[in-house]
C-alpha cells in the first residue's frame, strides 16, 4: 500500500496545496501531474500583460523543476492523466498507473465556447492558461503596426480586463456581448455604465446585444471578417472569447464521482470517493459555490494540507472581494451570494451596496478611489 499523496494539475490550487502541505508534512512522498509544464505563474496577470511589454516567459514566477526540487516533489509533466480509479486508488497516464494514499483533483477550468460558423472558426482564441496567452501574444506580434483590430466575445470579467489591457497597449478592441451591458453578473447599472464609459474613452467600441455569428479568413493575409448577429461585418486580426469559464470535471465524472456545477466536496474538500479530495477551478464546494478566484483557492489549499497532513479541517470561506484589472476604472466587487433577494443601494459615489430584504448589508462594489475602501466596506459585509 503506497503512502504517495497524488496531485494533478499544476495550477494555483495544484502548487498551493503542495507548498502549505510540505509546511506540516516534509516526509510523505508527494506526485504532481500536470498537462503542462508545471511552471508556476499567477494566472491574473495573463489579462494585464499586454500593457506592461511583459512577454509570455516573463510571467513565469518559478521554473517546474525549481518547484518541484524546492518542495520535494516528483513532477510528471506534460501528461495527462486519462483516467482513476476510487477503488484501486489508482491514476492512468500513458506511462502507466500511479498508486495514490489520496489523490487531489485541482484540475481547473475550461473555457466556455460557441459554436461559431465560418471558415476561420478555429482560429477564435481563449486564454486560461500560459500556453493560450502565448498563443494569443504569437498571434497578435505577427502582423506588424499599431492600431491594429482585436474583437472580444464576452463583456465579463476577463473580456473587460482584456478590453482594457489591449487597448492600453494600442489595440483597436471591440468587444460584442448578447447583453447589455460590461460585467452585468456582478455590477449594479451605474457601475456597469461608467466601466463601459471609462472603457469607451481608452478607444473600445462595444456592440450590445448581439452575438459572434462567423468567422472567416479575409482577402489580406492574417486577417479575419468577423460577421454579427446584427449583419454588421468587421475586420480583426484575432478574435478572443472570453464568455467564461466551466469546471473541468471529465476525470472525476468518467471515475464516477458526484458532480454538478463542479466536482462535489464537502466542507473538507473531500469528494463522494474515499481519498479523494478536489479544489480550485474544477471544484463546488459546500452550499453549491463555485469560487474561482485567487483567494478562494488559498484558503481551501491550506484546508486541504491540514486534512492530508493528519488534522482534519474546514475550509471556511470569509467574504473574499476581488480587485477587477481594469486600470480605466479600478473596481472591487463582492457580490452577494447567488440567490440572495435584496437590491443595490448607492449612499455615495462610487459605492454600491447590496443590501437584504432586512436591511443586511450582503455585498459591495466600489468604483475609482473608493476601491481604497475594501477593508472597510468588507467589515460591513453579513455573510
Ligand atoms: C485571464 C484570467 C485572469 C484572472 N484574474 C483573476 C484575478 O485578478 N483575481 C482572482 O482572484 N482570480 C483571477 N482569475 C481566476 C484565477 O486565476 C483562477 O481561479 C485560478 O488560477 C485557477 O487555478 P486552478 O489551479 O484551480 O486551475 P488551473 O490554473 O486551470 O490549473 C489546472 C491544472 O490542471 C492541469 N490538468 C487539467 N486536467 C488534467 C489532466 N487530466 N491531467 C493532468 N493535468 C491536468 C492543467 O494542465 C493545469 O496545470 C483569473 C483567471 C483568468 C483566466
């Protein structure tokens, strides 16, 4: 019987675990299998790169193989694992099996597409990870001049920090959505209106309400015709969708495991199968919530260490806001916990409060200076 915890993927949830669980436990053998190469970069700044000249290698905080002799660990990069086994606890790559005592899934996310007709249609970019950020920067380097046109399916978080970031660096950017206006999941209209006017004036064009209907190679080299929903025809040397993102739950589902919106984990992050226990992007933790964010990730990583290394623990989720990268207008949104009835209040500019049907603050968006305000405004805040 093998004593190996098993990590896969090399993500910030994969890295994290393995970083707080060698902070109890130096002894137990640790695998981590990942995709990719396991370099270790943060993820947030692949939306406000372009900006600050940083090219894709410059990301890189720390080389795979200094993580892994760093925190002790057997890197099985570049391979994916196509399969587990709950029973046998087991994992399959095209090496062979990997014996696990317990298996962490911190397998991510992946890109929502849609389906889009044309000719070029492959060509439609999404960046969740180093590898798509390169692609996109080789895609956006090999033609030549400034000014140059980028369309953007999806006025979300990442479609606007990419808006901002692109047009910063000199980009011509529109950006079409089927709603009606930037980040309308998570900001009241007011906030959503100066984000689109603060936006507007860096030089981005958005189309409300329609959708991306094809995508074809035009006539000049590199070039694409991008034709909407509103029969409107527009050129573009690269089209990003960034429409969100969806759990990557195929592992644990093909293994058998209870998934939903995610892969299902109770308050110890532990899944319907013994030993094996999930965090991150690919994760729905307890009450239903996905939280793919930073902070999220940190908290539940350090949980999750603590249980592996012997001290069974909660991952108790504390009202974490996050800081949208668009430099146009600085934005802090907490938003309220899907499904809670109430509306937002504006007390004062560049605040916006949710507040309950009794009156009980449950969330918060500051815009512009006010962001200054986080700590403040998250002491008010009754989860
Ligand atoms: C552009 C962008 C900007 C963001 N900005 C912010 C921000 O400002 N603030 C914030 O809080 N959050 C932000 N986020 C979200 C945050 O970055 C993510 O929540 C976080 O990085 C997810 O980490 P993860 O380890 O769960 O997943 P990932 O980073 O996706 O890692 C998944 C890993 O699993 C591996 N893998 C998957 N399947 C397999 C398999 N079968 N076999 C082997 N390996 C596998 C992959 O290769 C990868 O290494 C941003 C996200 C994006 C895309």
């Amino acid at each position: 019987m093998t004593n190996t915890v098993v990590v896969i993927g090399a993500g910030l949830a994969g890295w994290t675990t393995v970083r707080e669980f060698r902070k109890r436990d130096s002894a137990t053998p640790v695998t981590l299998i990942t995709g990719d190469s396991g370099d270790f970069y943060a993820k947030p700044s692949l939306s406000n790169a372009f900006a600050q000249g940083r090219l894709p290698a410059q990301l890189i905080s720390t080389p795979a193989a200094k993580m892994a002799e760093t925190l002790g660990v057997t890197l099985v990069a570049h391979t994916r694992v196509q399969a587990l086994d709950a029973a046998t606890q087991t994992v399959v790559t095209r090496a062979g099996r990997i014996a696990f005592r317990d298996l962490v899934l911190a397998t991510g996310a992946q890109p929502i597409r849609v389906p889009v007709e044309g000719d070029a249609a492959d060509r439609v970019l999404s960046v969740n990870s180093l590898d798509d950020f390169a692609a996109l920067h080789a895609q956006l380097q090999a033609g030549s001049g400034s000014d140059r046109p980028v369309l953007i399916m999806g006025a979300g978080l990442i479609g606007c920090e990419f808006a901002n970031d692109l047009a910063s660096a000199g980009f011509r950017v529109s950006v079409v959505d089927p709603g009606m206006r930037p980040l309308a999941a998570l900001l009241p209209e007011a906030a959503s209106a100066e984000l689109r006017q603060a936006l507007e004036a860096l030089g981005v064009t958005f189309h409300f309400g329609v959708t991306v209907r094809s995508v074809d190679a035009a006539e000049n080299a590199g070039s694409l015709q991008v034709l909407l929903s509103n029969g409107l025809l527009a050129h573009a040397d690269c089209v990003l969708s960034a429409i969100g993102l969806r759990a990557d739950t195929r592992l644990a589902k093909a293994a058998g495991l209870a998934v939903e919106r995610g892969i299902v984990v109770n308050c110890q992050l532990q899944t319907s199968a013994a030993h094996i226990h999930a965090l991150g992007d690919c994760a729905q933790y307890a009450h239903g919530v996905t939280l793919p964010y930073v902070m999220p990730i940190m908290t539940a990583a350090r949980a999750l260490a603590a249980t592996l290394a012997g001290t069974p623990s909660d991952a108790v989720f504390a009202l974490m806001p996050v800081s949208v990268k668009t430099p146009a207008l600085p934005l802090v949104v907490a938003p309220p916990k899907p499904g809670t009835a109430g509306q937002w209040h504006a007390p004062e500019t560049g605040l916006w409060q949710w507040l309950d049907e009794a009156g009980v603050q449950r969330g918060f968006v500051l815009s512009g200076s006010r962001t200054a305000q986080r700590m403040a405004e998250s002491r008010r805040v009754v989860l």
